[in-house]
C-alpha cells in the first residue's frame, strides 16, 4: 500500500515523501508495552496476560488484529473500561517511552528511522 501512494506521487516529490501507513490502529503501539498500559490504566494480572497472549498468538504487537471485533482498540476497550484513546493513549506512550515502542515494532521503528535519517 505505502508503494501504491509513493506512485501517486510525482516522480520529482518522491524522494521528500516517505509514506507509512500504521498496519492497524493507534492501539496496536499500546499492545508493545503491555505493563505499561495495565499499570496506568490500573488493570490486574489477568489483564496483562491477555494483553500479552493476544501479542504471542498474533506474533506481534504490530499484528495484534485478528477481526474487526479483536481489532486493537476494541482489545483495549474489552480489556479496560476506563480506556479512552484520545485521554489515556498519549499518556501510555509517554510512560513507556518512545524507545521501549520502537524495540517492539519494527515497521514503524523502520519509519522513523527513515524521517531521523534525513538529518544526519
């Protein structure tokens, strides 16, 4: 897909577009860090562990999705009542640190590092 928008992009644009399309939602990211997203969110062990069986069976974090009832944020919302994207998900990705998110998804480490690498 993200080769399907490069194209749409004129030939001299290319090269300062670099497109990335999150492989699922927001919520995904959050799945990487799983003991940050139940100690803010004041969830329990049972909750960790479902957070993280669901990033076992699918592989990775970044393919947490099994259906569009399974997709990330409706993991997140069955998982935790209190969980509200807009007010709660900065606030995890805060916690945990940027670092701690890369390590664990590499398609989107491998995006920033192409934006970071335009600056060296």
């Amino acid at each position: 897909m993200e080769a399907a928008i490069l194209a749409l992009v004129s030939q001299e644009q290319q090269a300062r577009f670099i497109p990335y399309v999150q492989r699922y939602e927001f919520e995904a990211l959050l799945f990487s860090l799983p003991e940050q997203a139940v100690n803010w969110l004041q969830g329990s062990a049972v909750t960790l562990a479902n957070m993280q069986e669901a990033v076992r069976r699918c592989r990775s974090s970044e393919l947490v999705n099994d259906s569009s009832q399974t997709s990330p944020s409706h993991r997140m919302k069955s998982l935790f009542a209190v969980y509200d994207k807009k007010l709660l998900g900065p606030d995890i990705v805060e916690l945990a640190g940027l670092a701690a998110i890369r390590s664990e998804c590499p398609r989107f480490d491998g995006w920033l590092s192409r934006l970071e690498s335009l600056f060296d």
